[in-house]
C-alpha cells in the first residue's frame, strides 16, 4: 500500500467479496491515479474449498465443480457492470 502511496496513487482497501464496494469503488472518481486492493479468501462460502491452497490449483472432480457450483451466489447484474466497465475502461 506504501508503495502504492509514495508513487501518488491513491489507494483504497476493500473487501473482495463485497460486490456493492467493489462496484462503489470502480466507479469511484478521483483526480489521481486509484488503485483498489481488494482483500479475498480462496474459496471463500465453500467449506470444502476455503482458506486451502490445494483448491487454487487443483482441478475440481466432477462432484467438487458441482459442489462449487451450487455455492456462487454472483448476481448477474454485477457481472454485466463488471465487464462493460473494464470494455469501456479499456477503449476510453
């Protein structure tokens, strides 16, 4: 974060599972270059799944992807706000 700061960034830390912040914070207007940590667990909501390194890598039996599967609980609006902003990010 100090790094970030001392090259003039601004820097703000949020909760990485938190659609709404993350959503505030990609909207938020600033004069100066942002940078946006977002803090996160792996495998965060599934028992199975979180906090362990093993699941960052390993690929999924079909019972497990299934297991993952039933767990998301992403809502569709926030992806479509995701993506048209890094598109238009990305062209402006």
């Amino acid at each position: 974060k100090e790094k970030w700061q001392a090259f003039g960034w601004e820097v703000r830390e949020i909760d990485g599972h938190n659609y709404q912040e993350i959503e505030i914070y990609l909207s938020y207007p600033t004069p100066i270059p942002l940078i946006v940590i977002a803090n996160t667990v792996k495998g965060k909501g599934n028992r199975r799944f979180e906090g362990d390194n093993l699941y960052h890598y390993k690929q999924l039996s079909e019972e497990e992807y299934n297991e993952a599967l039933a767990v998301i609980a992403v809502p569709t609006a926030f992806f479509v706000f995701l993506l048209t902003f890094l598109v238009l990010g990305a062209i402006i």
